[in-house]
C-alpha cells in the first residue's frame, strides 16, 4: 500500500469547502482574540484604574488606554494571514484524500478495478483507503472467478453434441457461477 513519496503542491484542492473551513477558523479565532482580549483590557484597566488615575492626569490615561486599544487590534489583525495559512494546511490534511478517495470510487463506478487507492504516510483516512482497496481486491478476485467460469461454460457450450458427462460438467460450472455471483448483494 505504500506509495512513493508524493508532495502535492495544490493545497486548495477544493475551494468551497477550505474556504468555508477557513472562514471558520478566522471567526473562531476572532471570537477568541476578542473574549481574551476583552477580559484581559477590563481586568487589568478596572484593578489598576484606580491606581493609575492618582499617577496620571485623566487625559493622559485615556490616551494610554487607546494605544493599548490599537495594539490588541493590530495583533489580531497580524494574525489573520497566519491564522489562514494554517486553516489551509490543515484542510489540505483532510480535503486532498477525500479528494482522491472520490475520484477513485469514480473509477469503481466505471467498472474500472486496475488501479489501487494510495495515500501519502502523513494524510488522514488511509485506513479507509486500505478497507476500499481489499474490498476491490475481493471484487477483483470474485470477478476473475467469474470469468474463469464462463469461459468453462463457453468452453462445454462449443460442443455441439454435448454427453450426459458434459451436461453434468456444465450444470456445475453454471451453478459454480451462480454461487460466485450469490455472495454479491444487491438491492
């Protein structure tokens, strides 16, 4: 199951859903910067207002109050390109192997078996990857079994004359085939 080492350069793999997950994540992020902050501006400013209003004149204060406003804005803003690169990389993690895992089923779906489903070492859901590779192998195995049968039955069919031998060798095989194809369910 293990591929060559693979880098994929394309981390917007699909752009709906990262940058939904993005959009997600700077909203969080802004909720939180804004709590803590929040929290951190009123404690320190209601425990050492008082204090300070007897060091500094009032005026003096609120302009100390205001920078300190525009710094905690300015860091989160700063944060904003870090917070994006990350959501994307961390999308990336999840959306490239559901990526390949849809377009492999795809394939599955167009009757298309030769071709296994390989994941990078580090990407989520190769334990998925490997239960969709050893149910195509089963599928693979069961259809080569298939085949073998048919082309038995084609075989005994070609005798025009058949003997009460070949009859019985043909009901076998059709039965062989029949029991192959019962352990598929459908519907």
């Amino acid at each position: 199951m293990e591929n060559k080492k693979k880098l994929r350069w394309n981390y917007l793999v699909d752009k709906k859903f990262q940058m939904k997950y993005v959009m997600v994540t700077l909203v969080f992020m802004f909720l939180i910067g804004a709590m803590c902050g929040y929290v951190t501006y009123h404690t320190l400013w209601t425990q050492l207002g008082e204090k300070l209003a007897l060091v500094y004149p009032q005026a003096r204060l609120v302009s100390i109050l205001n920078v300190v406003k525009i710094k905690l804005a300015i860091q989160l803003i700063l944060l904003v390109p870090v917070v994006i690169l990350v959501s994307v990389f961390l999308s990336h993690r999840v959306v490239g192997p559901i990526s390949k895992i849809k377009k492999h089923m795809k394939k599955l779906i167009e009757k298309d078996f030769s071709n296994g489903l390989y994941l990078r070492k580090t990407d989520e859901f190769r334990d998925l990857a490997e239960l969709i590779n050893k149910s195509t192998d089963s599928i693979k195995q069961s259809l080569a079994k298939v085949k073998e049968s048919v082309d038995k039955i084609i075989s005994l069919s070609e005798n025009a004359a058949l003997q009460d031998n070949e009859k019985k060798a043909l009901q076998q095989e059709i039965e062989s085939l029949d029991n192959i194809l019962s352990e598929f369910k459908i519907g």
